[in-house]
C-alpha cells in the first residue's frame, strides 16, 4: 500500500510541516515571505535567490520534506521520484511581471521569460537534486485529490517508487501550498486515497 | 491494447488533416514572414495561421479541433462518462485572460460537445504534448477512463514571440533543424488532435496502436539542454525497454529538432548513446515552426499520416550535417512501409518525453 508519509503546507503567513508549524510570516520585515523562511532555516542555494516565487515555494516545500524524512536521499535512485504538481493559475505571477518589463520597464527580460512556464519548479527541484524521474505538471479547476491519486498510483505502478507532488498556487498575495510525499513499503504513514489527500490538504473545496 | 487513430492537424498549411499532409508530401511549410512580429516591431519568420483573427484563438482551435475529432469517431463518445479531453498547452488563452489561462476555453468545450468530465490541462513547456499522450495510454491502460481525446494547441501571441526574441533564440530565417547553417527557432501556432482508446471500432478509420511512453528530466538547466543529452537517452531507452522493443524495430524517429544549435546538438548525442544513428529521422518544426505545447501533438499526427502513407517525410530545411553525431536525417521524401515509430520531445524545465507507435 501506497503512504503519504511527509507532508508540507505554506500559506501567505505560515509554513508548517506534517501539520507542526516550522515558520511565522513576520510582517514587519524588508524581506519577502520565502526569503524569510529560507534564512531561518538556513538553507544554502545561491539558485534560490534567481528563482521565480514558484520555484522558490517549490524548492522550500522540497527541502523542508526531504527535511523531515531523511529516507527520501538515501532510499532512491536517481531515477525512482517523480515529481507531480499542479495548480490552478500556471505561472501567472511571473507571466505578468514579464509583461511589465516588456510593458512598462522597457524590453522583455529573458530571466523573467524562462520563468513563465508552470513546470519550471519541477525543474529546479530536478537540479537541485539531481532527479532523473518522471515530470508531470497539470492546470486543473480546483485542487483534485481523485487526480492526484490516480494519476499518482499510475506513477507508483510504473518505475517510479516514489512520488513528491503537491498543489501550488500563488497568484499575487494568495499563496496556497500543499506538497506531499507517496512511498511504498514503508511502516508509517497516511493511506494515500482521496479522502485522506482532502483532510491534508486543509484546503476548504 | 491501447489504440490512436482519428488524427487532425490545424496549421498554416491548412485547417484539416488531409491538406496538411498534401503539404508535407510537397515538402510545402507553413512560414511565412510577418512584418511587426516582435518587439521593437521586428520582422520574423513565424508559422502562423493569418486566417485566423479577432480573439478567442484558443478557444476557436480548440472547438474546431474537437469537432473534426467528433465526426472520425463514434458520435456518443465524447460525451461518455468514460471519456478524458486532455489539452496540452503551455501559454493557453493568455492574450484573454492572464490570471486565468485555460478556464473559458475548458468550459467552451464542456458545454458545446456535454463534456461529463472537466478538461485536464497538460503544461509542461515544450514535452507537453507527448507528455498528455503519454497521460491519456496511462488512464486508459489504469482503465480510470476508456477513450481520451489528446488536443495540443498553443496560439502565437506578443508574450512569447518578445520572450524567444530577448533570449535570441528565434531564428533570422525559416528554421533549419539539425543543418549546419541552423541559428534558432521558427515560432509557430496550431492545433492537433488525437484519440486514444482501449476500443478499436470506435474509430471510423483503422488506428494504430499506442504504447506506454516515459518522461525523464535533465537535471540540468531550466532553459538550456543537457550537453550529454541525459533526460532524452534515459527516457527513450526507458520507453524501450518497458516495450521490449529493439533499436533495430523502430523505423522512423519524428525528433524534437527545434533547429537551435544547442538543442539538435543535445539530440544527436542521446541518439548516438542510444545507438539510433542509422534509424531515418526527421523535424516537423520547418513545416508547422515551433508549436510548443502543440508541438507533441502535431508531430505525433503527422508521424501518424506518415504510418499510414509508408512515406518519409524529408526533414524541411536540412542540407548538411551540422551536429557533432552523425543522424540519418530524412532529406528526400521516400516510400518505406513504417511499422514503429518512436516520438520524442525536450524541453524548457529539463523535461524529455517519448511515445511508441505501432502499425497494427
């Protein structure tokens, strides 16, 4: 059977991992909200500070998982993640600061542009790792956990043992992030259905 | 058994599968230069479809798409409860809405053919389209749905001809994959379509049979290709062996080829490793331009035409050999009875993607 055995939530204030929260926003400060989070926990990749806000709240959802189970760097193969996100606004955010620079600041910038694409995260988070897996991103309504469930068990089935998917949508302020991790043959951990996806998620559908 | 088959391509070339592939086989392209295209209103070579105005390019590709998918199948199949439209897209109706990319082109095609499930968009920048058929024999195959309609579309719009122009990538002439002279991308827009399903005679005319295909990532670069062609050899040489299926069976290879000097440089060395060097090869790009999250499906359809044709399509704009690995690159049009195919794609996030297609 297929366990959900780390998760991690980031919201527009707070970052918690496995429900415990790990960081509070502090308002007050001149940094932006991952910036924040990436100091405190003291992650170190110079990468993350040319990143896009997506890739960066994938790469800090990534790492503070890998984080809390070490397994996931010694259990697998180069090749046996995958990597399954989704969302519901794309790469809005920055497709709309590369508007602007062409817009309004002069010209299009190409480090704005090779952002503008959803799957970019998956890719930083391949770098940063060095993860050869299989890649799925998906723009859906709404968060779906039947889609993630069957499109993850279609995963497990094939030769990825492994799974880190998760929902990231930030538009603007709104910044709702789900990320979690599916293995098989562990002891301890969440069944990985539906129902359980949805309690997780604390997302109100 | 997983099947495709009712194929269509919208282009430049032409709005219905058949003067598409009479294009192909005139070795006639879809570019034309556009005056104003980019930024600083530069002239560039695009493939762009002029008969197609006002807004809703997305959306109307996409309608139009489906409908001639509707009338090559069983009518009561698109709106089954067994039935997926997977769209693959990666700029989607952005010109209408940039906070909202897909939803009005989504709810257009629920409503217009009584969709019972909700469209599932497909973005991954330039593997998207073999990605979503990948997907789509993989719900089948899990039997989570019977038939899956594949529609990749991307339109060309001021957003993505300014960003491949700032990152100098698009190309001074029509395109020229894998040639020594090549010096970029042509843009392009389209539409391709193609059905999958575990149901044969839901086709009006014989499909072909579709097999499992993989995706790998680079590990690499977010924008640039592996110099050791890394995700693209360990994603085909995935594809094969999970197919049991030899170098020597695959008879023609539709490569990415989007004729920049680091892409078809990238793709020569993973054929070399995977020991394909010999195997006929070809890049749709200098017929219908760069698709993008069209590209996959498009090319698959017309590799499809080709399959049913037993003809290799010459490789538009290729004269002499410009990679540091030698590839078979198609430079006439030839008959040969083609009975497996392989597929690939690479692209933007380190993505690599590659599908099998079988005669039956």
């Amino acid at each position: 059977m297929s366990l959900i055995t780390t998760y991690c939530h980031l919201s527009a204030d707070i970052c918690s991992v496995n429900g415990e929260i790990v960081a509070k926003r502090n308002i007050e400060s001149d940094e932006s909200w991952f910036r924040q989070i990436y100091k405190e926990q003291e992650f170190a990749y110079p990468k993350f500070n040319k990143m896009d806000i997506l890739s960066q709240a994938g790469f800090l959802a990534s790492e503070l998982i890998k984080r809390a189970n070490p397994r996931i760097a010694t259990a697998y193969g180069d090749d046996e993640i995958a990597l399954f996100f989704a969302n519901h606004a794309s790469s809005a955010d920055t497709d709309m600061r590369f508007v602007h620079s062409y817009e309004h600041n002069g010209a299009p910038s190409p480090s704005l542009f090779v952002y503008t694409l959803p799957n970019i995260v998956l890719g930083e988070i391949a770098i940063a790792n060095k993860w050869y897996g299989e890649n799925m991103f998906a723009v859906l309504p709404k968060f779906a956990p039947e889609f993630f469930f069957n499109y993850g068990q279609i995963l497990l089935s094939g030769s990825s043992k492994a799974i880190l998917c998760g929902w990231l949508e930030i538009l603007g302020n709104a910044i709702n992030v789900f990320l979690f991790f599916v293995e098989n043959n562990v002891e301890n951990g969440t069944a990985f259905n539906h129902e359980n996806l949805l309690k997780l998620s604390s997302f109100n559908l | 058994m997983t099947y495709i088959g009712a194929e269509v391509i919208i282009s430049p070339m032409g709005g219905t599968t058949a003067e598409n592939w009479s294009a192909m086989r005139a070795n006639r392209s879809g570019i034309s230069l556009v005056s104003k295209a980019g930024f600083d209103n530069a002239d560039f070579y695009l493939s762009k479809i002029l008969s197609l105005s006002g807004g809703y390019k997305f959306e109307k590709l996409l309608l139009e798409a489906l409908e001639s998918v509707s009338a090559m199948i069983d009518p009561e199949i698109l709106s089954s409860e067994r039935t997926i439209i997977i769209v693959s897209s990666t700029k989607g109706e952005l010109d209408e809405d940039i906070k909202d990319q897909f939803s009005h082109s989504a709810k257009a095609l629920v409503t217009r053919f009584k969709l019972v499930n909700e469209p599932v968009i497909v973005s991954n920048a330039c593997i998207s389209g073999v990605l979503a058929i990948n997907t789509a024999q993989q719900f089948i195959q899990a039997k989570i749905y019977d038939h899956a309609v594949v529609i990749g579309c991307d339109v060309i719009s001021d957003f993505v001809v300014y960003g491949f122009q700032s990152l100098f990538a698009i190309s001074d002439a029509p395109c020229l994959p894998f040639d020594a002279q090549r010096n970029g991308i042509t843009m392009g827009e389209g539409c391709g379509a193609v059905v999958v399903s575990n149901a044969k005679e839901i086709f009006q005319n014989a499909p072909l049979a579709l097999f499992p295909g993989t995706s790998a990532n680079d590990a690499n670069h977010i924008s640039g290709p592996s110099r050791t062609g890394e995700g693209l050899f360990r994603s085909v040489k995935r594809t094969l062996e999970l197919n049991k299926i030899a170098t020597d069976e695959i008879d023609f290879i539709s490569a990415h080829g989007t004729a920049t000097v680091f892409n078809d440089e990238m793709e020569s060395i993973a054929f070399d490793r995977l020991g394909l060097n010999d195997v006929p090869l070809n890049s749709l790009k200098g017929y219908f331009g760069h698709t993008l999250g069209a590209a996959g499906v498009i090319e698959t359809a017309a590799s499809m035409q080709m399959m049913r044709n037993s003809t290799l399509i010459k490789s538009l704009g290729y004269q002499a050999s410009g990679t540091s690995k030698t590839l078979n690159v198609i430079s006439e049009n030839k008959e040969k009875k083609l009975n497996t195919i392989l597929k690939t794609a690479s692209g933007f996030g380190g993505g690599n993607a590659s599908l099998i297609i079988r005669s039956l």
